[in-house]
C-alpha cells in the first residue's frame, strides 16, 4: 500500500462510471466529462505521469473521451497516448488511432452456450472504426457508433477480440449464475451492472493490457494507480500498487480495491487524483 510521499507514475482510468455519470435508468453515460474530474486529470498530467483510458469501449469510442479531455502524453517522443480498449483486447495509440496489439479467439463455442440459455439475448462483434455488427438492435444508447444487423453465425465465423451478449429480460443476477454454471470455456467473461456479459481471451484483461503499457513506458506495477468501478476492473485494481474502487461500484469491486473513492456522481474520481496531485 503506497504511503504518503508516494505519487504514481501512471494512472489508469476507467471510463463509464468512473470519468462519466451514469444517466439514471438508461443504462448508458453521459458523454460529458464533469470539469473537476477533467481538471484533476490535467493536474495528474502537468506533474508528469502517464494517463491510461483503460475500458471495454472500442477503441473509437475510447478516442473521443480522449479528444474530449484534450489528453496527449508530453513524456512519450510523439506525445501519443496509450488506450486499453475492449477490456484489454486491444491496445491503441493516439492521435491519430493506431492498433499497436490484438488478441483474439474463437467465440463460437461460448457464444453458442450461452445463447441455449438465454435463447433471446442481442450479439454483437466490434466492427473497427465504425461501430459494431449484432444479432439485432441494442437498446438506445447501449453501444457506440453505427450498429449492423448481421447474421449469427457470420458474427461468430472468425477470431474475435471480444463478443458482447445481452439480454434486457434478464438481470446481472441472472447473467452471474449462468456464467458460473457454464464455466465458459476457452474464454474470460465479465459480467456488467445489466444482463450484459463481455466474452474475451482467456488471461485478457484490463490488467494484462496495462502491464503491457507499462512494461514498455517501462513502469512497475507498483507505481500504478487504478481507478474503476465495474466487475471489468477488479483484476487492474489488484493489479495496480494503488487500485482504487468508485463509490457506487457494487461490493465484489470494492473488496478488491485498495481504497474506496467517492461515487461518480460526486467526482470521485477527482477526490482521488487530488489526493496525489493537488
């Protein structure tokens, strides 16, 4: 556990619940960051540390947080920053987007699984650049950029680097059990605040792709610090020398934290990055 004269040399942020609000019941963020959490971040990049977007987004979604934040890396030559997209599947740079590591796997056998419980639940497939090919339509406002209509078994055909499946008449709850029950496989998975389950490499996470980062900016995991909310950050936030857990997160990720932060709704995240870079 850092002590007081500690200050991380990296810092990874989750996006969704931890830099944007959560607009009430609709299952999806505010694309607007909160000043004070922006503020902090610029603090944290004006004395010198590395800042990581590390979150299951895509990475195009991922880029316009980070065009949205005005976030470039001064310690790297380029000045590009690093991103860990779609939970640690996809390791980009930016500006402009580069996919600099993919891992990928076989999603068929998992997806199929879980479609024979769950015989309705949505699919889809990140399709790069533009948005994501599905089963059928999401809810509103559930996945970023366009979405494509696209047959099953196309979706599944080929290796890729994370599935996500849906279900909006079921609960996490629900989602929980059924994973655990079917033990999936060949992959990891995740499951979110909704019946939303995120299928990826077995061994990727957000963890791995930071110690990927890290190891070339040539950081220990020790001067790391890691702020999340989701079930999707547990393994960064045991990962990190400081993982620190959002208020609202729910009590498997604050068991797993260092530190628990204020809910997003009160800037948590802010309150913890000012306690390092005031």
């Amino acid at each position: 556990m850092p002590n007081g004269a500690w200050q991380p040399k990296l810092v990874a942020l989750d996006i969704d619940g931890t830099l944007l609000k959560w607009v009430q019941g609709a299952g999806k963020t505010h694309e607007i960051v909160p000043d004070a959490v922006r503020d902090a971040v610029h603090r944290a990049m004006a004395a010198g540390t590395h800042i990581v977007l590390a979150s299951g987004r895509a990475p195009h979604s991922m880029t316009a947080i980070a065009e949205q934040l005005g976030l470039r890396d001064p310690l790297t030559p380029d000045g590009r920053l690093w991103i860990v997209a779609s939970n640690g599947s996809v390791l980009v740079r930016h500006p402009p987007m580069e996919i600099v590591h993919e891992e990928t796997f076989d999603a068929a056998p998992a997806v199929h699984a879980v479609l024979e419980r769950h015989p309705d639940a949505l699919v889809a497939i990140e399709e790069r650049g533009v948005g994501y090919r599905v089963s059928a339509p999401f809810p509103d406002g559930e996945l970023g950029g366009e979405t494509i209509v696209t047959q099953l078994e196309d979706l599944v055909s080929a290796p890729v680097s994370r599935v996500i499946i849906r279900d909006p008449k079921a609960t996490a709850e629900d989602f929980l059990t059924m994973a655990a029950d079917l033990g999936l496989h060949g992959t990891d998975y995740v499951v979110g605040w909704t019946a939303w389950l995120d299928l990826s490499p077995v061994g990727v996470s957000k963890a791995s792709g930071l110690r990927y980062v890290a190891d070339e900016l040539g950081i220990g995991a020790e001067d790391v610090l890691a702020i999340g909310d989701g079930r999707n950050d547990i393994e960064m936030l045991t990962w990190a020398g400081r993982g620190v857990a959002m208020g609202q997160a729910v009590q498997e990720v604050h068991d797993a934290a260092d530190h628990v932060t204020g809910p997003v709704d009160e800037d948590g995240a802010a309150v913890e990055l000012d306690r390092w870079f005031a």
